[in-house]
C-alpha cells in the first residue's frame, strides 16, 4: 500500500462537491482548498463528501412537502449541517498550511474539538 502523499484540490461547489482533483482550477469564483492526502486518506474523504452530497439533493426531499414540516425540516438542516462540520474538520487535518488559515479566518472548525480536524 503506498502511503504517500499528493497534493489535491478540493471545492465545494455543490454541482461537483463530491471531486477531490489533482488540477487546481485557476476560477475567480470558485474556493478551492488544497490538501496532502494519500490515497486511501482521499478516498475516505471522497465517500463523505458523497455521502453530504446525497443528502444535499436527496430525491425524495425534492418532491415532497417534508420542507413545510417545521421539525423535519430543522432536523435535516442539522443533519447536512453536521456533514458540512465534518467536511471542514477533514479539510482542516489533510489541508496544507494556506487552507488551514483559511479555515481558522473564517471560523469554520468545529470550537468544541480539542484538536482540530479529528
């Protein structure tokens, strides 16, 4: 198993949230954030920016009233919320020095970890 490390980029366009590419986009537009990962750490981080994803544009909340339920509607704000915390604790432990100041500048680890990222 090889163990080193590559360097990738990672946006969270929510159109191609769930790519971790070896490319970095040159987009005004776009936020890219850049990490070292090995592959088996890229991997793992591709199945949870997959899993948030689906979440995100889940089928049935689409085409259903569950959006008019107050309660359901708060829960899955929470659980996509949660995701998104998860999202930006990994992208702070693999993220290279410039991405982990631009996650403390905009405050976007979870306050409550004692170690960033874990």
């Amino acid at each position: 198993m090889d163990n080193s490390k590559q360097l990738y980029y990672v946006n969270l366009n929510p159109i191609s949230m769930d790519t971790i590419s070896l490319t970095k986009v040159d987009d005004g537009q776009l936020i890219e954030y850049e990490i070292s990962a090995t592959e088996a750490e890229k991997e793992e981080f591709e199945r949870l920016l997959r899993e948030v994803h689906k979440h995100d544009v889940e089928l049935g909340n689409l085409f259903s009233f569950k959006h008019f339920d107050d309660v359901t509607a708060d829960a899955d704000k929470d659980e996509y919320q949660t995701g998104m915390n998860d999202i930006y604790d990994r992208l702070y432990a693999l993220g290279t020095e410039e991405t982990k100041q631009k996650i403390s500048e905009i405050h976007l680890q979870n306050e409550d970890d004692s170690t960033p990222g874990l």
